[in-house]
C-alpha cells in the first residue's frame, strides 16, 4: 500500500512539473497546431504591470544535467576568470566612465560600448539615419577589432553590467543582452572561442569584491573574418520565410506582447517611439519567449539553470534552424547565444529583427492574436 502511495505521488509531481513547463513555453493550453504563437510574459512596458519571474519545478536528477550537445562551457563564472587572467582576453562592454570607474583585473575597453563598436549606421526608408544599430561592414568590423588587439588566437570573454538609466544615455547592460550582442558578431565572424560572463561585474563585485582602474589595452593585431552566414538571417531571407518560400524554420519572438500589439511599441521616452510604423508579428512563430523574463534570475542577473532554460525551448527541434528575433537584435542575440549553449545545431539571429522588418511595406504579418494583415 506504501509502494503505492509512492507512485502516485510521484506521478501528480510529474503532471504537475508538465503543466508548469507547458505554460512556461508560452504555448496555449489545448493548441494542436505545430506553429503556436507563445503568450509570453511581460507588459511591454505597460505601467502597473508585473515582471513575472517563472517557477520551475525541479524533479529527480533535473540539478546539474547537460542536454547532449550542450555548450555550457559559453557561459563563464567568476572562478573561471580568476583561473584564466592573463591567458583569456577580458573585455568590458560599459561605457567607459564606468569602465575607468572600476573594471575586472586585466580587462580592456573598445574606447566605446561594446554595443556601438559592433554596429553601424542603418537607413530606414522614411524613418531617416539611425546610428548604431546597423550591420557593420565585415572589412570596417576586421580593422576595428585588429586595432583593439582582439585576433582569432585567443578565447574572448565579454560582460556588461547593470541596467542602466537610459534618461542618462546609458546603455542597457545585462538586461538587454548587451553582452550577447559581441558574443553573436564575433561568432558570426568565425571567431572559434568567445564566451561571457554570468552575472557581468556584478557578479564579479559580489563574488570577488576588488575592482582595479588601471586601464589595459593590447597591443595591435590582425584579425581575419571567417564569416558564418548560417548565423545572420537578413531581412530578405524574413520575408521569404514569411511568405512560406524557406521550410522547415523555427521562428523565436522575443519582445513583449506590448510590444508585438503595439500597444507599447517602445519604452516611454525610448529613441524608438513613433519610429516603428507597423505592429504585430511574424506568420508562423513557434515560440514567444520575453528574454529576460523566462530567461535570468532577476536578483543575480545571471542565467537560469540551464535544466530550466531547456524546458523553455523544450517543444522545439534542435536540428532545424531557429531564428530569433526581437526590435533591434539586442535581445535575440541573448536568444541565440542560450540556444547555442543548449545546444541548437543551427541557431540565427535575424539583426535587422522588427525595427526594419516593421517598417517595410506589405510585408507578411500577423497580429498578436494570430490573424493575418
């Protein structure tokens, strides 16, 4: 009777963890089709709303398990830098006052956020020039990097810090996947060994406590793009697959569902309200995943379990490529880098995401309640 007694209990655990899995993903209870659009978590900077931080229930042998061809090995921790310095190069992708304020030991800095290094200008038909987000030319990208002492020899870690106060100009670290974004540009370039830290420096200050603010720089380099272009998906290539052209594509929404209504395209006083002419989303998503929302533990700043982070991609296939999208690129390059670490075999990262996609003319789109406009 005791035995019994067991069993079921262990099988309500299991029901239970299931449901909650399920309506973690975001897909809808009771949806049949392969291509389910995600409900997502999150206001989209709807005032009053709560950030929901998803529970997970662990059941027996989840703690400490590695998906098979996981890379888990992307994501550094502090003791790994402190065995490492002097061996891997550091960079620090705050602004430079920040960085100057107090940095890791032996860390460098671009002379710019890491985020303005990588991108360029991007011209977007009505809306004007807009600095720093655009696609940097491969040879602009190579000279840059060269310059900074960044070749292909050695293993490059990033991180970023808190969010920042945007009123400020500041950018908006962590939170907005701006560690993610060197980590994707550097793999898309070939670089065979970046990685990032978790937590950024605030896991550092509270992990190791000293901050040095001498500065470092490397001396010049040669650095030789070895360009990867499964891992960009261009605009181009986005409207082919909406239109159907391109099968067997996995399609990653990352923004909010405020954002993907419209009814809060951007948030309040951001650079971006009134420059996005079209709301809604692409046909045919998979999943809705609001970054940071599903995946860190808002009190760390660091990444989830990487047992919870794969039960969040858990109704999608590793083999097919997967696409991650969001407003700028920002957020889907923290997308791709956790599908890299879980192991995906062909993840992408569609740059240009909805600030140019929403901004062309009779392009495919759904809206956020699945019809089509």
């Amino acid at each position: 009777m005791k035995g019994s007694k067991t069993i079921i209990i262990a099988i309500v655990v299991v029901i239970i963890g299931f449901l909650i899995v399920y309506s973690q993903t975001g897909i809808p209870e009771g949806a049949k089709k392969p291509h389910a659009v995600a409900g997502g978590y999150g206001g989209g900077g709807v005032k009053g709303v709560s950030m929901p931080n998803p529970v997970f229930i662990g059941l027996p042998g989840d703690e400490g398990v590695i998906p098979p061809g996981a890379n888990p090995q992307l994501l550094v921790t502090t003791e790994d830098i402190k065995k490492n310095l002097g061996r891997w190069v550091i960079v620090d992708c705050r602004e430079k006052d920040l960085y100057d304020e107090g940095h890791i030991s032996t860390a460098i800095h671009l002379g710019e956020s890491c985020n303005d290094f990588f991108r360029g200008d991007i011209e977007i038909k009505g809306q004007g020039v807009f600095k720093n987000l655009g696609l940097r030319p491969v040879e602009a990208l190579e000279q840059k990097l060269g310059r900074a002492g960044l070749g292909n020899d050695k293993t490059i870690v990033f991180y970023d810090g808190e969010m920042g106060n945007p009123a400020a100009g500041r950018n908006y670290g962590i939170l907005a996947g701006f560690p993610f974004v060197p980590f994707w540009f550097m793999e898309y370039l070939g670089h065979e060994d970046v990685r990032v830290l978790d937590g950024g420096i605030l896991a550092w200050k509270a992990e190791e406590g000293t901050l040095e603010t001498t500065g470092h720089k490397l001396p010049p380099t040669t650095f030789k793009a070895k360009v990867v272009g499964s891992r960009l998906v261009t605009t181009e290539e986005m409207v082919k697959i909406a239109k159907g052209e391109s099968k067997d594509i996995q399609i990653i929404d990352t923004r909010t569902p405020g954002e993907i209504s419209g009814e809060i395209p951007a948030p309040p006083g951001h650079f971006l309200t009134d420059k996005i002419k079209s709301a809604g989303r692409m046909p045919k998503t998979d999943l809705g995943a609001p970054h940071f929302y599903q995946f860190m533990d808002m009190q760390t700043f660091k990444l989830k379990p990487i047992w919870q982070l794969q039960r969040i991609f858990a109704g999608l296939d590793r083999d097919k490529k997967t696409v991650a999208l969001c407003v700028l690129g920002n957020r889907s390059s923290m997308t791709y880098f956790v599908l890299r670490m879980l192991g995906f075999k062909k993840p992408a990262n569609y740059h240009d995401s909805w600030f140019v996609y929403g901004n062309l003319d009779n392009a495919p789109m759904a809206t956020s309640s699945g019809g089509k406009k």
